[in-house]
C-alpha cells in the first residue's frame, strides 16, 4: 500500500512536471514563428523523453542529492512517509502554478518541500549548510548567468551578422485610404479616390533574415539550428529533471532506478502532452517578442548551462535558466515585459515557502495516519 502510495504521488509530480516546464524548450521555437504549437509540443516531447532516458546513465549524482541524502539522518531516509510527503509537497506547488500559468522551477519545489518535510521530523538538526551550498546557491547564480551570458551571445552574434551583411527583413501592412478631391470652391466636389497606405507592421509579423553563408539562405540556416538548439535544451531539461523525481523512489528502494527513469518519462510526456499551453503563452509570447535568431540565442546559453549542471551534479532549475536567457535577450532588444517578469520572479519567491508548508503538513498527517 506504502509503495503504490509513493509511486502514485511520484507520477503525480512527474505529471505536474511535464505540464509546466515540457514547452519550455521550444518556447522560443512558437513565440517567434518558427513554428506553431502542435509541432513545437511534439519536438519538446520527443526530445525531453530523450534526455529522461540519458538521465539513467548520465545523472546518478543527482538521484543521489534528491534522495535528501546529507540533508537528513538515513533512517529518515528509509522512511516511505518522507518520500510521498516530498513528491505531493512539490507536485501540488507545481500543480497549482501550471492552472495560473506561471512557469515555476520543480527544482525549487523539491528543495522546498524536501526542507518542510525533513524539518518538521528532525527540526534543528537538519542541514542547512548542505541546503544553501549544494541546492540554493546554483537555484540562485544560474538565471543571473544565463541573463548575462545570452545578453554577451546575442551581441556578439549580430555583430558577426551584420559583418556578413545578413539583414533583417520585416513586413509591411498596406491599407486602403479614401480621400475626396476638392476644387477651390469649396462648395464643389470631385469624385473619392483611393490611395494605397504603406506602414510597417507592428502585430502578426515575424522577422526574417535576408542574405546567405556558404550560398544557403541564412534564414534556413537559422531555422535548422533553432531546431536543434530546442531540442538541445528539452533534452537538457529531460536530463536535468527525470533524475530528481527518481530519488524519491529510489531511496526506500521501491523501484529499480531504470524503471523508474521510464515511467518518470512516459508521465512527465504525457503532462506536457495533454496540460502545456497555459505555461507556453507565458514562455513564448509574453516575456518578450523575439525572432528565431533571438531564440536560437537564448536556447543555445539555456542548453549549454542544463547540461554543464546536470553532468556536474548541479540542481539547476531549467525555468530559471531559460527564462534568465530570454530576458537577457529583451534586454539587449529592450522589448522586455518587466511586468510579467516581476510575476514569475514573485512566483519563484513563493514556491519554496509554499512547498515547504505543504509538504510539512502531509508529513504530520501521514504520519498520524499511516
């Protein structure tokens, strides 16, 4: 009963996982019309379920770090009640941000709720050293990072652009303008005529580049590595993520850690599938506008700093990093939505709390139950 318990609450939060950060890595791919979201969607999942399995050979350190292994005594370790406090704790914080559409960091749940838990069994004796060292310190640096080095990329890449002279190409909007011609006599009037309104295009037009490298249309160039790069970051985030909910199972040794990093997969699929576009809208439209070389930027700085951190150990959030690397791109572009910034950063700031007193409480009640 104990271990279908754990089981269920770890989909759960594997669930709430995908339906939250799945888009993530192809936000970039539908906010700047590459792409639409159907094929964005099915690109991202393809590619995180990737990166979940890779995790099974890649990201062992990780499993080990979210077991709360260092953080608590191992006899708390071993208790199943820990484990499904943390899993709901996290998963309903995530749940919860996903329906307001909010793009939260599950990193970030789980520090927080693998602190309520473990403090309301152990109190003071909890590491806290550990906590802020090994959890918080990375949670903290990486967006700043992320911010910082897509601002210096994307410099350093039209700088290379228009040195190869690939221009920029927009869309005009033409409008039709009625006007009556007028003698001097006032009283007297000619026939209406129609003019032709030609202005640039401020909605529902996506910026291209026009040129060539090596006599390929940059543009196609452009698009193919945009591609890629999603896919690099979705990949990044399978591999980063699968890890972090597997401990929970692993550590009661409920289930083999290869099966376990397979239904992980298939659940967090299948929540990106059927509960993604809330999240989406807010990665890919509203931060900032962006076209496919922008994108291509921030993706490439949010891949490169996924990976580095999940080979490492290191229990970077892919939210953070990748919302870091677009706003540093509406940084350069000064096209940045500061009040959806403050938002998500507001709704960063209460995922720990929230995910700590949640999985405090389911701490204190199943252990009064079970």
């Amino acid at each position: 009963m104990i271990f279908i318990l754990l089981f269920i609450a770890a989909c759960f939060l594997a669930f709430s996982n995908g339906a939250n950060d799945n888009f993530k890595g192809v936000a970039t791919l539908f906010g700047s019309g590459t792409t639409d979201y159907k094929k964005a969607i099915t690109w991202a999942t393809i590619t995180t379920f990737a990166g979940s399995i890779a995790a099974i050979f890649l990201a062992g350190t990780l499993v080990k770090n979210f077991s709360g292994k260092g953080l608590v005594p191992d006899d708390l370790i071993q208790n199943p009640i820990f484990a499904i406090s943390i899993a709901l704790g996290a998963a309903l914080t995530v749940f919860i941000a996903t329906k307001v559409g909010m793009p939260i960091s599950t990193t970030h749940g789980l520090v927080g709720a693998l602190f309520g838990a473990g403090f309301m069994a152990i109190g003071g004796d909890f590491n806290f050293a550990k906590l802020g060292n090994t959890f918080l310190m990375p949670l903290i640096v990486s967006p700043l990072m992320a911010a910082i080095l897509s601002f210096l990329a994307y410099l350093t890449f039209r700088h290379f652009r228009k040195k190869t002279r690939i221009t920029k190409k927009s869309c005009v909007c033409v409008s039709e303008k009625q006007a009556v011609l007028k003698t001097a006599d006032s009283s007297l009037s000619m026939d209406k005529y129609t003019t032709l309104e030609i202005t640039q295009c401020k909605k529902n037009c996506d910026e291209k580049y026009a040129g060539q490298l090596l006599g390929i249309s940059a543009q196609n160039i452009l698009d193919t590595l945009h591609f890629m790069s999603a896919g690099v970051v979705s990949f990044a985030r399978g591999l980063n993520d699968t890890p972090k909910i597997v401990g929970l199972l692993v550590i009661i040794n409920a289930l083999d850690i290869h099966w376990g990093m397979i239904a992980v997969a298939i659940t967090m699929a299948l929540g990106g599938i059927l509960n993604a576009k809330k999240v989406g809208e807010t990665m890919s439209k509203k931060i900032t506008p962006m076209n496919s070389g922008q994108g291509f930027t921030a993706n490439m700085i949010t891949g490169i700093l996924v990976t580095t951190a999940s080979i490492h150990g290191l229990p970077v959030s892919t939210t953070h990093v990748s919302v870091g690397s677009i706003f540093g791109i509406g940084t350069v572009t000064k096209k940045a939505n500061p009040k959806v910034i403050y938002k998500i950063v507001l709704s960063w700031i209460l995922t720990l709390p929230l995910a700590a007193i949640i999985s405090a409480l389911l701490f204190k009640l199943l252990e009064s139950i079970l």
